[in-house]
C-alpha cells in the first residue's frame, strides 16, 4: 500500500462531518484537531494535511484564526511558513530559551556575501552561478553555493537555457521556514532592498534578469 493510499485509508477510519454534533462542539472539534496536528509536527504542515480531519465545510483559515486568537497571550504562536503552517516560539522569548538551553533555535548567521547570494537567488530564481556573480560585480564561488545548498537554504533548479545550459539555482521550503515565509510572495519590495543599498535594480536590468520573477513561482520556493 503506497503513502497516498495509506492516508485515505487512515481519513475514512475517522469522523470528519461530526454531523451527530452542534455546531459549536463540532467546530470545538476541528479547532482540537488542526491545533494538535500542526503541534505533533516538526514541520510547517499544509492545507492539504488539514483537509484530512475536518469537514469538507470546514473553513481552515477561519480555525486558524481562533486558534490564534487563543494563544495570543501565550510564549508561543501559529504561523504561516514554507506554504503550511508552525507552532513557534515568539521571538521576545529566544534569550530565554538560550539562557536555559543553550539553544536559541536561530539559523546560522550568515555573512554579508551569503545573505546577498541568498537575496539574489530569491529575487531571480531560477538563476545561474555566473548571472549571480555578474549581478554583485565579483566571482560567486562553487563553495559559497555549496555551503548554502548544504544547508537547505537552495537546490538546484532547471538547466538555462543558455549556450553550455549551466545549472541554475532556487530557493527552498527550509529558506522559506527559516525566513518565516509562506510564500515567495511575502519578499520585501525590491525596491526596499534599493533603499538600503543592499542590491541595485540597475545592474539586473542591464544584464535582463526581471525583476520579480521569483515572486511568480506559485507556492514559492522550490522549483520541481
């Protein structure tokens, strides 16, 4: 029995309707459920995944919200992340938990040349090694690349198109998690980043990188 199978199997062993219910008891019910899966798991969990255990009337986005409602005075939140969503820590409480722990459950600091890379690949995507190193005005190593696909935070995606077809790369779910994306869209305006002088409109144009098109991949992230 494949995975697929497996999970419509385990739905129908379940009540979803709950018609034999009120109303209220009933969505009481699905607010249990959703809240207790999306806890159980150690990654941003999905519509689709929710869908599973509640009704086919069911509004998740309308749950969502009173489950927030109902945590909003406690050390921990419901968030919308790599296109699902998470508990997570409110971030006033980090030190905290790195004062007892040890672990402040951050990424790695990244440096100047890794977080431009990054933005880049964000921006552009699906993008190539040598678009990358024109658009900063100096060489993007093969290690920088290595060390931020060996962190999750791109993978590879299509061959370009160009005369050799190099390799280009796209950003991932764990870039978006670790971002607190839930989708590509949920980018600051490029416009922002030129404000800041981080990164120049002018020199991506110059070499036809459109701006934007990263935000045009649905679901965001990472290409198949």
């Amino acid at each position: 029995m494949d995975e697929e199978t497996a999970s419509k199997t385990q739905g129908r062993l379940i009540d979803t309707e709950l018609e034999h219910l009120p109303a209220e008891l009933r969505w009481r019910e699905w607010m249990g459920r959703i809240e207790a899966v999306i806890f159980a798991a150690s990654e941003p969990v999905a519509r689709e995944t929710l869908a599973r255990i509640v009704g086919r009337n069911c509004n998740i986005d309308l749950i969502i919200d009173d489950i927030r409602a109902e945590l909003r005075g406690r050390p921990y939140e419901l968030v919308a992340v790599a296109g699902g969503w998470q508990h997570r820590t409110k971030k006033a409480f980090a030190d905290v938990i790195r004062a007892a722990t040890g672990q402040g459950g951050d990424i790695r600091p990244l440096s100047r040349q890794e977080m431009l890379v990054l933005m880049c690949i964000a921006y552009f995507q699906p993008v190539t090694r040598g678009e990358l190193s024109t658009f900063l005005g100096k060489e993007v190593s093969r290690d920088l690349i290595s060390v931020l696909r060996g962190e999750d935070f791109i993978a590879s995606g299509p061959r370009s198109p160009k005369p050799g077809a190099p390799y280009t790369y796209v950003t991932t779910k764990f870039f978006l998690s670790a971002f607190g994306l839930a989708t590509l869209r949920d980018l600051p305006d490029f416009e922002a980043l030129e404000d800041a002088g981080l990164l120049s409109k002018e020199r991506g144009l110059a070499e036809d990188m459109p701006i934007g098109r990263a935000g045009e991949i649905d679901g965001g992230g990472e290409l198949e």
